[in-house]
C-alpha cells in the first residue's frame, strides 16, 4: 500500500511540473499516459477497502436483531433456507469464487463451502429438502466468516491488478461478492420481516423514521414526453460494476405516455381491499389466479388485521397501517389493482416497461434527486416526500422507497454474455417466470441503486417492492419468447453435440457412449446413476432407459437450464453457425428421440464436481464424460468420488486427456508430462490410484463437435470402465 501511494505521489509530482511548464493546462493523453503503469490509486484500494468492510459489518448488523442463535435455524420463507444458510453463502461465494477464478489456490472448509454454495428461487436444480442438509452451529459459521474476511482483505490491500477494473480483471471479482452481499443484505432482510416478531428484538439497531399518516394524497397521471432510451455498458471499460445482464446496447423509441404522480399508497390500496378485489378473480391473471387460490389471500401480506384496524409489519416491528406509505406486494397484486383501477378511470392502465421506466428516470433527471435508498432509514418513507421534479410536472419517488414492479419479463440484451466465473445469475431467470423490479428500495446498496441494474424476482415473491401505474400506447414485451430458444452460441453448439445426428459418420456421442456401456450393466444394480458434468443432459437422459433414477449435475446453469428446458417443455429450438453470421435453426424434442416417456427419471442439480455435497453418493454407476481433463484438482476428484460408488458398481471415465494449463496447473496434471525422464500417462495414474477398483474395459470413442459447414473438431476420447471390488 505504501508503495503505490509512493508512486501516485511522484507521479503526481511530474504532473504537477509538466502543467506549469504548459500555462496549468494538460491534456487528457498526458495525464493517461502518466497513469498508465500504476497499479491503482490508494484512494480506489482505500475506496475498496472501505466498501468491503462497511458491506460486510451490514450483513452481519442484520442478523443482529434475532433473539437469539437458535432462530438461525428457523426459515422465514417455507421456499427458502433456514437464516443460517444466508449467513453463511455471503462468505462461501467469496471463497468459491475466488477459488473458480484461481486467485486463491486452497479453499478453507469445503464442506461449507459446498453446502452454503447454491441459493434458492425455486428452479428445478434447488434442493431445499431438510434431510439433505447438517447445518453446522453458528459459533463455525462466525469463526468461517472471521477466516474469510481476512482473507478478502488481504488480497483488496496486496492483489496486483490495474485500472480499469473490468469484468476480466482479479479485483472485478471482489465487487463481485461484494454486490453479490449487498443483494442479500435486501432479500434477507425480507426474510426476516416474513419471522414470527416474537423471534426479532425490538431494539432499533437501524434507524426508523416514523412519518406515518393516516391521510393519503390523491394520485394522479402526469405526463412523460418520449424520448429515445440508450443504454451502454462497456464491459471493458465501466464506469461502475454490472452483473452480466446489463452489458450492452440497448436502445428503444418511446412515445409520449402518463404515469401516475406518486407510488401506489397503502391508502390507494385500500380501496381496492374494501371493494373486495382479492374475492374478484377477474382481476388476477391466470397465475396470479393460482397463487390467490393457493394462499387465500385477502390483503397484503405485510398487513395485519387487528380487529377493524390493519397494522403494517415493518422489519422488526409492527405499527398502525400508514396510509401514506406505498403498499409493498407481488405482481400479481400490482396486475389486479390496475385491472380494478382501469375499470374505475374508464380506460386502461397498467405496469410500466422496462423503457417506459428508463424514459421517466430520464425525463426527471433522477440521479440528480434525492431519494429513500442506500439504507439512510430502515423503513419506507412516505409517497409525497421525494420530489423528481421536472419543469412544471411533479413526480415522486422515481427511485427508492420501495422497487417498482415492471410489465417486462426479463430478458437477454442482443450482445448478452455470461460472466464466466457467475454463470447462474442471470440465465436461470430468462423463463417468463421473473419480472423486472427498477429504482431499488429503502435498504438496496450498490449496485442495486443505478439505473442500469436488472434485478429479476418470481412474480409471487416479496422484495420491498410496490408500484406505479401508466396510461401508454407503446409497444411492450410480454413474453420472453414465444417458443423455448436458445441463442447463446456457446449452448447451441453443445446443443447441436448432445442432441444433433452422426457427422462425417461418427455417431452421436453422448448416445453411443451410453449404448458402447449397456453391456456392463446387466451385472450390477440400476437403481441409481450420476452424470457428473452432464452439460445440456442427453446422457443423462439416455442412462434413465436403464436406471430408476439419474441424477444430472453440472456446474454451469447454463447447460443445465438445457436439460431442464426439454424435461418441461419437450422441445428446443436453437441455432447452428453455418457460415459468418449466417445461422441455421435446429429443434430438438425428447418424443422424438423416443426419450418423452423416461424424463421424469431425470433430476438436474447445479453442482461442483470437486466440491460435491455429502448427499451425492449410493451410485450404482457414475459417469463422467470429457470431465477429469477441466477439473483444477483431478486428483482430489478421483479420491472423493471413488466413495459415492456402492460396492460392485461401476465408475465411467471417458477423456481425450487434452490437458491444458488454462483449466489445471501443471503440477495437477494426471498425465501428459515427463517426470525422472519417464513419460506419465494418464491412464497409468488412474490405476494407481484407482485400487479399489478392477479395470473391466478400455475402449475408444470419437466424436465430433461441429463448428460451422466446414469446420469440425475430430476428437478421440478414452472410455475406461470400472467396477468397485466387494
């Protein structure tokens, strides 16, 4: 630290004369150029240093306000984990990623590191059974994260890195954990106020203001001149962190439209309550039909009926409904109220769009306003307090406060990417099931409070978030797609790989892999198989012909959103390059394959194959095609999974041994080097150190990945195929 600040202190000293010599004048190449060879300025690792420690003292502040260490073990949500798991995945995703991205070498306890690695938003890889799970006390989670912080704090202060930091940059990945923990420093937070009171404190840990009225002003719309909205996120160079879903240019022309004044209030709200909108299913879309019937709802699920009075449940304490504080519900709340207030205006009203929110925060200059976010109050403030004014026109709360539900189901930019190291933060939500929130809440920090960010939640959930209404004739989305696509060309490649037909006459691989195995499986149990590294899941699907259960994991959720794709929908389109830009588009169906009737077989789970969960094990086969080769520990690998297999059962390797530094270091190699002078292959270490195991068959299995019409890699993997000893 004290040699760069030495540095930018001489650098500064150069500049400093240069300017005199130039009348106080500089260019900005002179200043670049003289800032190119520093690392970074000790303000930004002072900035970073700052940013981590005050996000972190937040997290662990929240849970403060619990009774007690035994309501860590309690849920606030039946859809999600128990408390402690949150406490714990903050820290775990520092240390799994930064481990991902080889900026660390040794993890710190692997197993907290595989059970608090996976959230919960009810996919179809969420594993949210009890049974599956021993959470340790919270004394080891307090002791993990203490190691943790430590470590993360090392590296901000001694890590070599350079301006800008981009999303191909070490440090990139500290903001990374540490948006991803100001995101739960939110949901948590509503985890805690869906708690039974009686397990929160009633001190004021956080600051309440208390402006409560039982008066609400009268709404309005007022109107929004269009505008030509643009957004551009350069991923090389930003100016603040992103999460991959907003990189991009975007641009959209949006017609004249009304929007309502103010948030909808609690008070506005009410009138819908009393006329008895939650016993009109007329108002509710067709799921939002399902969860009414399904909660038998009434009312907002933070009011609380006490007598004839309803109460609002604030985080950690309870007050008499303010009327003039916007209502916090789901979306399909939202929908039914505009459907009800349509009905009483005499037109139509509705959700805004994305754009249509983008054109507003550009209309009132909303970054210039002050607002109820960044966590300055621990409460919603009232709806008439925060002005975004523009030349005569009034708007009020145009960011913070509470999120502002959005009409748009979010979706991919045309130039979307994931980040490698995070995969699964934006694509599991491309499913028509989650809708854009914009403006962010009293509590959202970081990230959450720029007007770029797309956060996406379920439609039923709960997340500080309210809404406003606008009259408009612009064009919106309404659903992601209209059939099951997958443009991501990196997926339809491996789509095309799993699921196309034989190239230049090499079968498909996945499929005859499976078949050239049959053989060996007429002397062992069928109960139960993993494909580990499954990818996009056609030998998953291929081994439930002969298995009563097959379990697919894959790190990537990308892959695995494939495979879970078909189990729901059959079919999938995608599309194949044949040259340059030009595309051909491929469908792919299960009933087609003949695989339809076997699918419920299938379970896909997101997974570390060098990290599994203790629950992976009684297999009676394990298959890992083109794996061990992309593991950064293949060793660690062969010595764990050797213990997941039942005695007689079979363990399948298949490999081309392209052993690449990119993926494993050297020193980590099976094979492929030369050690005493003696060529090491790795066929030779897996016998030695595969010995409880008899090695039944040594086959090879080509394949053939098509890149475009004319180019296609021929590659040759080696099947071994092995039988635990009894």
């Amino acid at each position: 630290m004290e040699d760069t600040r030495l540095v930018f202190s001489n650098i500064m000293e150069k500049l400093l004369k240069q300017a005199q010599k130039n009348k106080n004048v500089l260019e900005y190449k002179e200043v670049n150029d003289a800032f190119k060879n520093i690392e970074l300025t000790p303000e930004k690792f002072e900035w970073i240093l700052d940013y981590f420690e005050k996000t972190w003292e937040i997290d662990e502040k929240l849970y403060s306000q619990l009774r007690s260490d035994d309501v860590f073990y309690h849920r606030g949500d039946p859809l999600r984990h128990v408390l402690l798991f949150y406490l714990g995945h903050t820290a775990v995703f520092f240390i799994n990623k930064l481990f991902l991205a080889k900026i660390i070498e040794t993890r710190i306890n692997p197993s907290f590191e595989s059970i608090f690695a996976i959230g919960v938003d009810e996919m179809s890889w969420d594993d949210l059974n009890s049974n599956n799970y021993k959470w340790p006390t919270f004394e080891e989670i307090k002791e993990y994260r203490k190691k943790v912080k430590e470590i993360v704090l090392d590296l901000i202060e001694n890590m070599q890195f350079s301006l800008p930091i981009n999303w191909d940059c070490a440090m990139w990945i500290i903001l990374m954990g540490i948006e991803h923990e100001n995101i739960h420093i939110e949901t948590s937070s509503v985890l805690l106020r869906e708690l039974d009171i009686q397990f929160l404190k009633k001190d004021e840990i956080f600051t309440y203001v208390n402006e409560e009225k039982n008066t609400y002003p009268k709404n309005e719309l007022v109107k929004v001149e269009g505008s030509t909205v643009v957004l551009e996120k350069n991923r090389q160079n930003p100016i603040y962190y992103g999460w991959d879903n907003e990189f991009s240019f975007h641009k959209a022309e949006i017609k004249d439209f009304e929007a309502s004044k103010y948030l909808v209030s609690n008070g506005e709200f009410l009138e819908f309550v009393k006329d008895g909108g939650y016993s009109k299913p007329e108002f509710f879309s067709e799921e939002g039909k399902k969860w009414l019937d399904f909660t038998q709802s009434k009312y907002p699920t933070f009011w609380i009926k006490k007598d004839s009075d309803f109460y609002l449940r604030e985080i950690n304490r309870e007050i008499l409904l303010p009327l003039n504080y916007p209502v916090d519900i789901n979306i399909y709340e939202a929908e039914a109220f505009c459907k009800y207030k349509s009905l009483k205006l005499g037109f139509e009203v509705r959700l805004p769009s994305e754009d249509e929110y983008y054109a507003l925060y550009n209309y009132t200059n909303a970054q210039e306003k002050e607002a109820n976010i960044g966590l300055i109050q621990f409460n919603q403030s009232p709806i008439d307090k925060y002005v975004f004014k523009i030349k005569s026109d009034e708007f009020y709360d145009v960011i913070g406060n509470v999120w502002q539900w959005s009409i748009t189901p979010i979706y991919p930019f045309d130039d979307f990417i994931t980040h490698p190291i995070y995969d699964d933060f934006t694509t599991p939500t491309f499913d028509d099931r989650h809708a854009l929130m914009k403006g962010g809440s009293f509590i959202s920090l970081g990230n959450e409070t720029l007007k770029e960010a797309r956060y996406a939640f379920r439609k039923h959930f709960f997340q500080h978030a309210g809404f406003r209404y606008v009259k408009s004739s612009n064009e919106y989305r309404t659903k992601l797609n209209d059939n099951i696509y997958e443009t991501d060309e990196s997926i339809s490649l491996y789509c095309d790989f799993h699921y196309g037909s034989e190239n230049h006459g090499v079968k498909n691989f996945c499929k005859n892999s499976i078949e050239i195995l049959k053989p060996y499986l007429k002397d062992i149990k069928t109960k139960k198989a993993l494909d580990l590294g499954c990818s996009v899941g056609r030998s998953s699907y291929e081994l439930a012909k002969d298995f009563d259960e097959v379990i697919g994991i894959d790190f990537s959720a990308n892959f695995i959103n494939v495979g879970v794709k078909l189990k729901e929908h059959d079919s999938l389109i995608y599309k194949v390059k044949k040259e340059g830009e030009i595309f051909e588009e491929k469908t792919v169906s299960l009933k087609s394959l003949g695989l339809e009737n076997i699918k419920d077989k299938v379970i896909f789970m997101q997974g570390d194959a060098s990290n599994l969960k203790d629950i992976y094990t009684g297999f009676d086969l394990i298959f890992c095609s083109n794996l061990i080769d992309r593991l950064y520990y293949p060793l660690k690998f062969l010595q764990d999974i050797q213990n997941r297999i039942n005695k007689d059962g079979l363990l399948v390797l298949l490999s081309p041994y392209t052993w690449l530094e990119d993926y494993t270091p050297k020193e980590n190699w099976l094979g492929g080097y030369i050690k005493d002078n003696k060529e090491v292959y790795t066929l030779d270490t897996l016998k030695e150190n595969l010995k409880d195991f008899e090695l039944l068959e040594i086959i090879d299995v080509p394949f053939v990945i098509k890149e475009t019409s004319r180019k296609h890699q021929h590659t040759i993997s080696e099947m071994t195929i092995w039988k635990k000893k009894a």
